[in-house]
C-alpha cells in the first residue's frame, strides 16, 4: 500500500510540473523573461504562486527549467531520427528539414530561443540541457558527413561542429529573425509559400556547401 501510495504521490507531482512548465511555457514566450509574472503561470496551472517557488526557487529558476525541457526534446527528437538507413544526402536532408520542422510547428519556439540567448549571454547557468545534449547530435551529423565523404557525396574536410552551427542558424533563422528575414528575402514569414520556400532553400543551400566540388 505505502508503495502505491508514493507512487501515486510522485505521478501526482509529475503531472502538476509538466502543468507548470506548460503554463510557463507560454507565458515566456508571450511576454518575454521580464514580462512574465508568476501569479499568472501559477493561475494557468491551477496551483499557488508558492508552490511554483518550492519546485523553482524563483521566476528565473522556473525559466531556465523551460529551457532546459524545450532543449532536451529538440536534440532528443534530432538524435533519435531514423536517418541511418537513407542515403547520405537524404539522410542529411531530412535532418535539416527536421531543424527547420520543429520551429514551424511549435509556435513559441522563436520566442523562447530568442529569450534563452539574451539570458544565457547575460547570466552563468550552473546547468544547460542544450550543452549537455550536443555532443550526440555533432556525433550523429559526423556519422552522416563521413558516409558522404565515402561514398563521394561530400567533402571530406567538414567539421562537424561548424556544420551544426551554421545549418541550425540558416535553417532556423526563419523563426528567430523574423523581420530582417522577411524584408531581405521579400517573404512573408507566416505565409504558406514563404515557409516552403525557405526551408528548400536553406536546405539546399546548406548541402551545396559540403557537396563534393563546391
């Protein structure tokens, strides 16, 4: 019986987190770090403003838990596709696609990406799932460039961390710099044929630079 019950007890706390971080989850990406209030993300949680302070000891605290969630199902979703069958550059197409997928259908992924740089440009975090989680994505990347490289689809001299920074800027660009994307590119954003058109484009534009010959 005490086993139930704490079991019970644990699925009981998980399900009152995963409500608050879903709260919080929009409420930062709507206001913004400072704009947030935790009397709003306690209310959509249906839980008191203190127990949002017990389980986060603060708004920032709570932030960087979000962060911290946002990024672990990002890389996880990344290092977890089944690209390993496809031929190289279609296994590396589908891994861009997938950068750009992620941002198109989570509507306050721009917002928070945005609002995480600013804050961990101006704070030292003691944890960042985003760092922890990298290196298997470079790793996954690596396997693909290498593949390429064999078999005569790639250049042999990518690194692959370079190749990760840059293809996750273009691709997800889109989202993040929205306004100087839209006047440089004469697209709108939101628009069915601007999305479509930019994440061909920047896939293809991002294989050209490691094709062999380019």
């Amino acid at each position: 019986m005490k086993g139930k019950t704490a079991e019970g007890g644990e699925q009981s706390k998980r399900h009152t987190i995963n409500r608050l971080l879903a709260a919080a989850r929009v409420e930062f990406a709507s206001k913004g770090l400072a704009g947030a209030r935790v009397e709003e993300i306690a209310r959509e949680a249906g839980v008191t403003k203190q127990l949002v302070y017990h389980y986060y000891g603060s708004k920032e605290g709570i932030f960087i838990a979000v962060l911290d969630e946002s990024s672990d199902n990002i890389m996880s979703e990344l290092v977890n596709l089944n690209v390993e069958q496809l031929p190289p550059v279609q296994a590396m197409r589908a891994v861009l696609n997938h950068f750009f997928d992620q941002y198109r259908f989570d509507p306050f992924l721009g917002s928070l990406a945005l609002e995480g740089i600013r804050y961990h440009d101006a704070n030292v975090t003691p944890r960042n799932r985003f760092l922890e989680l990298a290196p298997a994505l470079i790793a996954k990347l690596d396997s693909i460039l290498l593949r390429g490289a064999a078999c005569g689809d790639f250049r042999a001299d990518v690194n692959p961390r370079l190749f990760l920074a840059s293809a996750s800027l273009i691709t997800t660009g889109w989202f993040t710099n929205r306004y100087s994307m839209s006047a440089l590119a004469g697209l709108d954003t939101d628009s069915e044929e601007g999305i479509g058109t930019w994440r061909q484009y920047s896939a293809d534009f991002v294989l050209a630079s490691i094709s062999l010959g380019a």
